[in-house]
C-alpha cells in the first residue's frame, strides 16, 4: 500500500506535535486532532474524539484547554502506529 504525499505531510505534523506537544498551542494541536480523526480506524473512535474535540475548543482557559489536549495525546500515537 502506497502513501500519499497528503498521507505523508500528515504524519509529519503529527510526529512535529508529538516531538514538541508542551510548546504547541491548543489549536495547533486540535488542528492536527481534526485532520486525523478521518483517518481512525474505527467510527466508534472517530466519534468519540470528534466530541472531545468539540468540547475541548469549547473551553476558554488556556491551562484547562491544554490539559485536555493533554488527555487527547494518545490519539496522536495511535494513528501514527497506524491503530
């Protein structure tokens, strides 16, 4: 199975947040979060960090916001390994 350069460019940025996740901003991060929600493997996971998502871009406080991206890092990995 071949990789597309779009495939390609988006693990790339994943690998970028995940190399430097404290410096990023929260909507650095959930960009990147929106970009590989698609591309989960099971529609219960696609959904489910869908909704995290939402609620997490519906918190103002910056520390708050960040700590939920925090809880949503696992996400990251898993599409890297490819689950």
């Amino acid at each position: 199975m071949g990789f597309t350069l779009d495939a390609v460019m988006l693990q790339d940025e994943v690998r970028r947040v995940l190399n430097d996740f404290d410096n990023m901003s929260s909507d650095e991060i959930l960009d990147v979060l929106t970009k590989i929600q698609p591309h989960l493997k099971n529609e219960i996971t696609q959904n489910y960090l869908q909704g995290k998502i939402q609620t997490t871009l519906g918190i103002s406080d910056v520390t708050e916001k960040k700590k939920s991206c925090k809880n949503l890092k696992p996400y990251l990995d898993w599409y890297i390994q490819g689950i």
